[in-house]
C-alpha cells in the first residue's frame, strides 16, 4: 500500500536522482569536493569574554556558553578567554573546556589572568600569585594557547603613583620572573606578557624598560588599545612604538567608535601582527549587541584590507553639495 510517507519519500529520492544525473548537478558536487579552505584569507577576530562580565555575575552565562556565543551567534573561530570564566582550574573542568573548544572548533588565541602579578603588594601571598602563575601555564599548554596575559604589578599603595614606576627591587623581581616564565612559554610554543591598562606598565617608557630588560623570544605584550596613559597624541604614539612587541591586543569600545580605528589598527599590520584582533567590552550592559557593533567595526577594517584596501570604515561623501545627501 502506498501511504502519504511512502509517497513523498520516493519522491524525493526520485528527484534527487533525477538532479544528481544532470551533468550540472555532477559539475557542482565535484566543485564542492574540491573546494579550497584556503581560498579566502580569514578574519583574525576575537572577543574577551570578559566583555560578558555583566551576565557572569548575574548567573547568566558561563565559559560554555561563551563559546557557543562565539561560535554560533557571531560566527568566530576564536575564543579569547578572562579567568573570571574559570570556574575551577582543576583538570577534570580543564578537560571539559578543552572537550568544548574541539567540539566547536575554536582557538584561543589568549588567557587574561587576573589575580596572578608578577610583584605582590599589600596583602597578596607571593606564593599564591607564583602557583597561579604556573598553573594557567600549564592550562595554556592544554588548551593551545596563542598568548598568555600575567599583570606586572604591584598595585601602587600608601601615595605611590604608577607613573612613578617600579624600584630598582621590584623591576629586577619582575624581570626575572617574566623571563622564567617567557622560557616555559618558548618551550611550549606560545607567549606569556604583560598589558598596559594599570600599574607601571600603562606607561610606555615603563612598559619599553621591561620589554627591553627581558629580552625573550617568549615574551610579548597584549596592547589595550586607548590603555596608554598620557595625552592623546602621547597615546597614540605609544601604539605606533608598542606594535612590533604585541601577540595580542585588546579594543575597547571608544576605540571602535573612533572614526580612526583604521588608521589605528593599521600599525600592527604595518608591524606584521600576525595574532587576533579582539574586542572588549566594559560597560556591563546590553552586551550581547555592544559586542556585535565592535566586532562589526573591526570586521569592515579587516575585510577591507583583504580587499586590498585602506580599511576605510565607510565611502568618504563627495564633496559637491549638490551630491550631498541631506541630513
């Protein structure tokens, strides 16, 4: 007997056979096997999910829900992490995010550790800091790692102003520390770094002093962009100075808006910056659409230079009024 399901079955499969015999449906299916992956240049863009720092604290997302936002609400092949993600450290929960990344094929181009500067002050375990230090190393190598984030430090108590920077005794401690762990992270094949948005390190010069002193193939910094304390142009030009030591880099949302991000961007390439440009966001709030309105600015740069472009955000309007659309 033919029932409706029997029906409709083989007419589908007597359809499909039909289109599957045409000569442009075997053209096309062989296109599709022979595909090149490679055929497009990729976008190199991230996110921090601390951006989602609001709706971690109102129990409303966790690190796997970040990577499913990642992967199937923006479309990213990355996932740039902030250990307020972290639930746990231990290798049964580590297991799982790595589980998580390979089931959605993500990267993670970086790990942003707080609680884990180089120098202790106030009230900070020195050993606690150095045991967190060593255990996200180890994390980093299990999850493939592009760049881990370590602060510098300390934070400046009892009157003392970062643009002041480190004594003598704190920078040599640092120092040495930053090349211990910039050796680990060589023989693992990533970077480990500092960031410049507190402490000394959001001085250039300060920043310039370390980069300099460590001197390891391992180390390397992630550039906050609009972290530079200073005037604007002083700002500025510690971007253009910075470029050639970043793995990593961060852009916040004034920096999205600025109607130079092109030109502001442009120095890492300029640099031969060959990591992630991540965005981030801060204000705690409709986060979900602030994120995509960075991404979405910082996407048209990129794909305006795999165009061969200038990464020009929108056509400059022509300059005959009677072309002039009125506003």
């Amino acid at each position: 007997m033919t029932t409706r399901r029997n029906f409709l079955r083989n007419s589908v499969l007597g359809a499909a056979a039909v289109v599957a015999s045409t000569p442009a449906a075997n053209r096309a299916m062989a296109a599709t096997a022979a595909v090149n992956r490679g055929a497009f240049k990729p976008l190199r863009i991230s996110m921090l999910s601390y951006s989602f720092h609001g709706l971690v604290k109102a129990g409303m997302m966790d690190i796997f829900h970040f990577f499913e936002t990642c992967k199937y609400r923006y479309g990213l092949d990355a996932a740039d992490l902030w250990t307020g993600m972290f639930t746990g450290t231990e290798d049964d929960f580590i297991d799982k995010v790595y589980s998580a990344l390979e089931d959605r094929q993500l990267v993670v181009p970086n790990i942003a550790v707080d609680g884990a500067h180089i120098m202790h002050a106030g009230g900070d375990d020195p050993k606690e800091l150095r045991a967190r230090q060593d255990r996200y190393m180890q994390i980093g190598k299990r999850l493939g790692v592009g760049f881990i984030r370590f602060d510098a430090g300390p934070y400046m108590l009892n009157g003392r102003k970062e643009e002041d920077g480190w004594t003598n005794e704190e920078f040599d401690f640092i120092v040495k520390r930053y090349k211990e762990l910039a050796q680990v992270a060589y023989d693992y094949g990533f970077k480990v770094g500092a960031e410049n948005h507190w402490g000394p390190e959001a001085y250039w010069s300060h920043t310039e002093k370390l980069i300099k002193a460590v001197d390891h193939p391992g180390f390397a910094i992630c550039m906050h962009f609009g972290g530079w304390r200073g005037t604007p142009a002083e700002n500025i030009a510690a971007e253009k100075a910075a470029a050639k030591y970043v793995a990593h880099t961060h852009i916040p949302w004034d920096t999205c808006e600025d109607p130079n991000l092109p030109k502001r961007l442009s120095v890492l390439r300029e640099a031969g910056y060959e990591g992630y440009y991540s965005v981030e966001q801060h204000s705690a709030q409709n986060e979900y659409n602030l994120v995509e309105a960075q991404l979405g600015r910082v996407t048209a740069v990129l794909t305006s230079w795999n165009r061969g472009r200038d990464g020009e955000l929108y056509p400059p309007r022509s300059e005959d009024p009677n072309k002039q659309v009125p506003w």
